[in-house]
C-alpha cells in the first residue's frame, strides 16, 4: 500500500508541474499551455492528500482526462513518452474506479506498468522536455 502511495505521488506531483505558452493541437506551445493548466488544477496537484474515496475516484478521472489531453497536445518529439505516461494513469485511473476509490483494494498488478523501466523513461523524457523547452523544473 505504501508503495502504491509513492508511485501515484510521483505521477501526479512529478508529471502535473509544468508550464508555458499556447497554441494549436500537437505543438511545443499546445502542449507547455496544457500542461500549465494541469499544473495549476489544485484537485489534481492534492490527490493523493485525500482519504476519501469518492474524492480519489474523481480526482483519477480527472487526472486520466488531462493527461490523455496531454498525449493529444504532445508534440512528435515526445510523443510516444506522453502516451505511454497518459497509458500509464489511464490504467490507474481503471484500477482506482473498479476499487470505487479504496486504494487498500487495488490490485498491485494492474498498476504495475507505473513502477516499470519503460514508465520511469517515459516520465523522465517528459520532465526533460518541460524543462527544456518550457522552462520548467517538475523536479521542484
């Protein structure tokens, strides 16, 4: 259980603060603007802060939808790293609505994508990219 606290921590503070400019669908500027708006959604920046299930439940799907807005916005160079994070929290997103938001139920391997090397690079690329080229540390 603890595990499965750290590792939906780190998805949600890790990947959710990012930020810069606007734009059109699968750009550098679509995508920084996406991401700041994601950075800047406080239910989704305190998820894991809650105890309450029906709270956990819609704070997933919420983060799931942007995420997947995300993917959609990401531009060719990170791509195939967005979609496998967006798969990723998707599949957590599944796990947390099929377990009505009791985390104690999830069944580990169902989420076990998350704790994976291909996960870990993924998310590693795309805090690379916001801070490179959206000026902004999502390690801070």
């Amino acid at each position: 259980m603890r595990k499965l606290v750290v590792i939906i921590v780190a998805v949600v503070s890790g990947l959710t603060v990012a930020g810069c400019g606007g734009g059109s669908a699968r750009s550098q500027s679509a995508f920084c603007k996406k991401v700041k708006s994601v950075k800047n959604d406080a239910s989704l920046n305190n998820l894991t802060s809650s105890q309450d299930p029906a709270k956990i439940k819609a704070g997933f799907k919420r983060a799931s939808t942007a995420f997947n807005d995300m993917e959609k916005k990401a531009p060719t160079s990170i791509d195939a790293d967005m979609k496998k994070v967006a798969q990723a929290i998707d599949a957590l997103n599944t796990e947390i609505q099929r377990v009505n938001g009791d985390v104690s139920k999830i069944d580990q391997t169902k989420v076990a994508q998350l704790s994976g090397k291909d996960f870990q690079t993924a998310g590693d690329n795309v805090t690379k990219f916001a801070k490179d080229k959206c000026g902004v540390d999502l390690n801070s």
